[in-house]
C-alpha cells in the first residue's frame, strides 16, 4: 500500500514538473536570465506585457472560432455515427482502422483537394476536414450501450422518430459523456500544428504562433513560457472543469 502510494506520488510529481516550470518561466523576471540565475528573483509581469502586439490574440481567436466550430458539428455527427453503429450498422471496424490511421498519412492527397476546392487559408480548411472524428464515434458508441435499450423502443412506440429518438431520449442521458468527447476533440484539434501550418498559412492557430515564436525568440524564455502559458489555459481550465466525467468515460469505454 506504501509502495502504491509512493509509486503514485512520483508519478504526479513527473507530471506536474513541467507544469511547474512553465509556470516559472512565465514568471521569470529578464534580469533573472540576464544575470544566468535560475533560482527564484521576484516576480513579474513583464513576459506578459511583452506579448501585447505579438499577434497572440489573433492567434488564440482563430484556434477558438476553428476548435469551438469543429467540435461542435463532431458532436453531432459522431452521435448519429454513434446510434447508426449502435442500431446494427457493420461499419465498426471501419473507424477502428480510422481511429489507428496517422493523419500525416492523408495530408498530401487532402491538401491537394482542399487546393482544388479554393479553400486553402480559409477557416473552412480548418473545420471541414475535422467534421467527423473517429474517437468522438468510438466514445459516443460505447456511450450509447449503457442507457436500457427499452427506452428506445418505447419511444418509437409512441410514434417518435429517429431524430426524436436520438437528441431527446438518449442524448440528455449520456450528457457526462457527450462532455467528455467534445473536450477531448476540443483539445486535439487544439493542439493541430502540421495540418494548420500547411493549409492555412494566413490564418495562423496559437500552436502555429508559439513554433513561429520559438523560432524567432528562441532565448527569451519568460516571453517564451508565458505564450505556452497563455496558449495552455483553455485546455487545462477545461480539463479541471470536466475532469470526472472524462475518467468516468475512458472507464466506461474499456469495460
């Protein structure tokens, strides 16, 4: 029991070490890096003031409009992927090999489409390729075994349809769930920094602005520490807010 204990201690601690030094940095005054020390000199605001006129919060509006728009259409497509797998569609093995599948490997030949459909360095190219998301449906499947199935033949028996069905039984009852897969999907579309870099160049998302930042500034670590801070927030405010119902469906999800 000590030993668990002691195993699961080191293992926070490993996990919240960077974090800890992101803080740090963001903090950090520049005379501390001026003068080669790292031990704790004060504390500052300046990294953060140095990033007004940066560009960061333009970067930051394009992340949220694309992110917030493509989870909110994953959602509703992965729910109906969801109930379509859930009622005998044989489709399954189909988006497991989808959900194994490097995306890398389908850039070229989908940067060449989007090209010839004109919506390169568009906030379409960063929505419309993302619409469906293949752990949203896998999540959403395993979801949608859990409510009594009765429910739904009852209320087909009092004449409702499919789409009644769907968003007015069964969504509000994997409501912690739905939670859970959209802010997974929220975080990896967040988190995009090839696919952004490549197809929308003029619309840069905040990954595309801390790598073009860090390849710029590459010494300034307070500047540097407090973008990554910046650029962190949203994922991990959203993380701590729904933090049990994402373990209670990763547990559900492998029963």
């Amino acid at each position: 029991m000590v030993l668990n204990r002691l195993v699961a201690a080191l293992f926070c601690v490993f996990v919240l070490l960077p974090i800890m030094w992101l803080l740090y940095a963001a903090f950090l005054p520049p005379e501390a890096l001026l003068g080669a020390s790292l031990l704790p000199t004060g504390f500052s605001l300046g990294n953060f003031s140095g990033l007004w006129g940066s560009g960061i919060g333009r970067a930051l509006f394009i992340s949220l409009a694309a992110s917030g728009l493509t989870v909110s259409a994953q959602l509703v497509f992965g729910l109906m992927a969801a109930y379509a797998l859930r009622t005998g569609l044989p489709l399954l093995a189909p988006f497991l090999l989808a959900l194994a599948l490097p995306t890398e490997l389908l850039l070229i030949p989908l940067y060449r489409q989007l090209q010839g459909f004109g919506l390169l360095d568009t906030l379409a190219v960063l929505v419309l390729p993302f619409l469906g998301s293949p752990l949203v449906v896998f999540l959403l499947l395993q979801a949608l075994r859990r409510p009594p199935w009765e429910l739904v033949e009852a209320a087909r028996l009092d004449g409702a349809g499919e789409g009644t069905v769907l968003f007015r039984v069964l969504a509000p009852l994997i409501r912690p769930e739905l939670l859970a897969a959209g802010v997974l999907g929220f975080a990896a579309h967040w988190n995009l920094v090839l696919y952004p870099r490549v197809t929308a160049s003029a619309l840069p998302t905040v990954q595309v602005f801390l790598t073009d930042l860090l390849r710029s500034r590459p010494l300034e670590w307070g500047l540097l520490g407090a973008a990554a801070l910046v650029s962190t927030l949203p994922i991990l405010l959203l993380y701590l807010v729904f933090e049990k119902q994402i373990i209670k469906t990763f547990e559900a999800s492998f029963q």
